[in-house]
C-alpha cells in the first residue's frame, strides 16, 4: 500500500511538471508572436497605443446645434513622443518617425519662423517633401480638406503651420505621421508678440484682432491669452466662416477688439468660442485632457531656450540634418547697430514682463499656457536624458 502511494505522489508530481511546462512554452509562444506583430507593424502598433492613451471628454456643448459638432476635436492618428517611449527592445519600431510625413505646430514667436526656413532648406536633400505655409488661417479647412483626398506623393511630407495640429488625422497616403513643436515662456512670448505687433499691425493674423501700438503690454497679454492651449484644441471648419452665425459669434462686445480688416482670425473666433460655449469647469477639464496627453501629441517639444539642443533632438528622430545645417541659426536679439540699442532694448523687456507678473489678470489670462509650459519642460528634461544615452551610445 506505501509503495503505491508514493508511486502516485510520483506520478501526480510528474504530471504537474508537464502542465507547468505546456503552459510556460505556450506563454512564450504567444509573447514572441505579439513581438513579431509589432516589429512587423509598427504603424498600426503605435497608432493604437495613443489612441488606447488619449483620452476622450464627453458632455461637451455642440459647437452648434446644426452640426452637431462638439468640443475638442479628438486628434488619433499620431506617433506619441519618441523619446519617452525608447527602450531597447522597441527601438526597431521607431524606424517609422524618420518614414512618415513630418508636421510642425509653428507656436508664433517661439523660434518658428527658424525651423520652417531649417525644413525648407534641408528637406530636398533628406527626401522631405517640404509644402509652403499650407495652414494660412484664411484657408485652413479647405486645405484639411484637400489633404484628405490628395494622392500620395514619392517623398513624405513635411508639412507646418500654426494651424496645424490635426492634419496627421486627415492625411490619407499610409504613411506614419508625428508633430513637432518649440514653445516658449508664456510671459516672454507675450512680450514677443506684443513689440513684434506694434510695428506689424496690418501685417500678421497675429496682430490683426487688436492693434497693439495703442493697448498696454497687460491688456495685449489679455487680449492674446493662452495661445498655445487653444492651438492644441483647433477645429478646423471654425476658419471657414461655418459657425460665423452661430449664437456663439453673434458679436463680440465683450470682447476687446479692433480688426485691421473684414477677415477675422481664426485664433479669435476660437478664444470667442470656447469663452461663451464652455463653462469654467469645462475649460478646466478640456485642460486637463490636453495636459495629460501632451507626451502623446508630439514626437518631440522643444524649448525655445535650449534651441540647438531641440536641433539635435529632431535630427535624431527624423534623420533630417535640423542640427547639423541649423543649429545657432535662431538669434533672437534683433538688430541693433550699437550695443546701447540693445541695452535699451532688453531694459524695455525685462519692464514690460514685470508689468505682466505684476498683474492677476494675465496670470489667469494665461493660466492654461502656463500649465502647458511647466509640463512641457518635465517632457524636454526626460528627453534630453533619454537623448544624451542614445547619442552617447552610438557615437
């Protein structure tokens, strides 16, 4: 009787063994054949996971009760950040940023004009097919909707605008699509745009909805707000003239405003939207979601202050020569033939950014941008750490 006890015990063990065994093979079966899924797929691999990423609010206002639109726009189709995405093992994967279509978010007076002149002279010769400003704002719907019926061209696409963001979800040539942008301190980009405005009136969309040679820096710094937030939540058909008769655009004798002409900017009739269509509670949480997802939106941020090291980081994801051919090219001091001109000059712009630190209301004014900005600088210092290993270990 003991003897067969301990033969079943044996046989009992043994049978254990095996199970575990089947199960351990087929666990690693199943894991190297999603690994070579997405090695073999790596567009729809990350197209996916930031679309698992993002997000979604519901409960939104309509953007009027005819469309039935609502508020924000979901953006999907897009590669998230490169760099906070690197390891080892998915590296192979990310051979898809340097084939797809490349788009710049051009965030005004933030170093933009430099890269889209870096893009222009560089792209020929890296097989980037460089378009003009395709994201006027007089235009813009209806060149979203030629890029959702063009035909797919021989190079990828390098595309740019401050109108932009979104243009990944309507292009439909199969390639991989990503965002980049550089922004800058919302208090300094203010006091930009504001001295930059008050000598280009009539010139800029920028400066067409208040003339600012006759408003202080504080009431420009209203007027202007949280330009970058609203350029992450841009809908499109709202340049077309589509919801200019909506109860929403009725007037604007709330808002201060002096057009420099019949066109309105399309910035304007978004900042006029999203005042008087969301409440307070609303414009917090569409913030959040555009907080949390700001590591999924653009394959690379840069920061205006560290603008080589933002050169460097492009060339590295895109394989386009950004730091190489245009590093020190962004010299933002303007030009001054004496030095005393540009001792009076960085005097005035240290007063005018106190002025605006001073006062309440430009905080709340720009609180969205402020908070966008603090995230952005965590998401550059985590790709700079990232970038540092990567150029080290290759070079």
């Amino acid at each position: 009787m003991l003897g067969s006890y301990h033969e079943v015990c044996s046989s009992m063990k043994s049978k254990r063994f095996y199970v575990v065994i089947s199960i351990t093979a087929f666990v690693g079966i199943a894991l190297w054949t999603l690994y070579q899924q997405v090695s073999s797929h790596p567009v729809d691999t990350w197209n996916h996971y930031s679309g698992k990423r993002h997000r979604k609010i519901t409960s939104f206002s309509p953007l009027s009760e005819v469309s039935g639109g609502s508020w924000p726009v979901e953006k999907h189709r897009f590669l998230p950040n490169f760099f906070l995405l690197w390891d080892k093992e998915k590296s192979p994967t990310l051979s898809s940023y340097s084939e797809g279509n490349i788009i710049f978010l051009h965030h005004n007076k933030a170093g933009g004009i430099s890269i889209r002149k870096c893009m222009q002279a560089v792209g020929p010769e890296s097989g980037l097919n460089v378009s003009r400003n395709v994201f006027s704002y007089r235009y813009t719907a209806r060149e979203f909707d030629y890029w959702k019926h063009a035909a797919r061209t021989k190079q990828r696409m390098g595309l740019y605008g401050g109108y932009s963001f979104g243009v990944c979800d309507v292009i439909t040539d199969g390639r991989p699509c990503s965002y980049f942008t550089m922004i800058r301190d919302p208090y300094d980009r203010a006091v930009s745009a504001y001295l930059y405005c008050s000598k280009n009136a009539s010139k800029d969309q920028l400066c067409t909805a208040l003339r600012a040679s006759e408003v202080s820096v504080v009431d420009w710094a209203i007027h202007h707000g949280s330009f970058f937030f609203r350029q992450l939540v841009f809908n499109p058909a709202v340049c077309n003239g589509s919801y200019d008769n909506s109860p929403y655009l009725g007037n604007f004798d709330d808002f201060p405003h002096k057009f420099a002409s019949d066109v309105i900017p399309c910035w304007f009739k978004h900042k006029v939207l999203l005042q008087r269509m969301l409440s307070e509670k609303e414009r917090l949480d569409l913030l959040k979601h555009v907080h949390d997802n700001l590591e999924n939106y653009f394959a690379v941020i840069g920061l205006l202050d560290n603008f080589d090291l933002t050169m460097g980081m492009l060339q590295h994801v895109y394989h386009v020569p950004f730091r190489d051919r245009c590093a020190d090219t962004h010299k933002n001091q303007g030009r001054f033939r004496k030095r005393r001109q540009k001792i009076e000059a960085d005097l005035l712009v240290a007063k005018l950014k106190r002025e605006l630190l001073a006062d309440p209301r430009v905080n709340a004014s720009l609180h969205a941008d402020l908070v966008l900005y603090e995230k952005a600088k965590q998401i550059f210092n985590r790709q700079k750490e990232v970038f540092k290993y990567l150029t080290k270990t290759t070079s």
